[in-house]
C-alpha cells in the first residue's frame, strides 16, 4: 500500500496520479512550520489562510491542481475556495 492508497483510496490514487502526470501542480495548503518538516517534492505552500489572495495567481497557471493537508480537512476547504 502506498501513501496515496492511504490516504484516498485507490479510485482517488489513480485520478491524481492521472493528474499528476498530466502536470498538474500540487498545492499543500499546512501552514509555513508544517511544510518545512517534510512535505511532496516539487509542491507549492500556499496555507489555507492565504489561499483566497492567490486565486488569480492559480487561475494563471492553467493548470490542474491536486490539493493536500495533513488530515483532509484543510485541503476540503480548499477545494470549495478553488
């Protein structure tokens, strides 16, 4: 079992892998302190708090996204922002 079987099931594993390959970029919406102990390689910060002054910034990269947090509930949170 990997981290994204863990985490979301399988269904959900392969429609972010999908994603993933696809160039999706992942936003890790912990805060700053969470982030820097450890987080997915290549992921951007952008704490949950923040999220609604980068809308416009996401909206330029016009790329999909694949949202994580630590239990869930900040990346549900986010996906209802975005």
């Amino acid at each position: 079992m990997g981290l994204l079987d863990f985490l979301t099931g399988k269904k959900k594993k392969e429609q972010i892998t999908n994603a993933l390959e696809s160039g999706a970029i992942i936003i890790d919406v912990r805060t700053v302190q969470e982030f820097g102990s450890g987080h997915f390689p290549g992921s951007k910060n952008i704490p949950l708090h923040l999220l609604p002054t980068k809308l416009g910034e996401i909206k330029k990269w016009k790329k999909p996204v694949v949202v994580v947090c630590a239990s869930g509930m900040r990346s549900g949170q986010a996906t209802v922002l975005l």
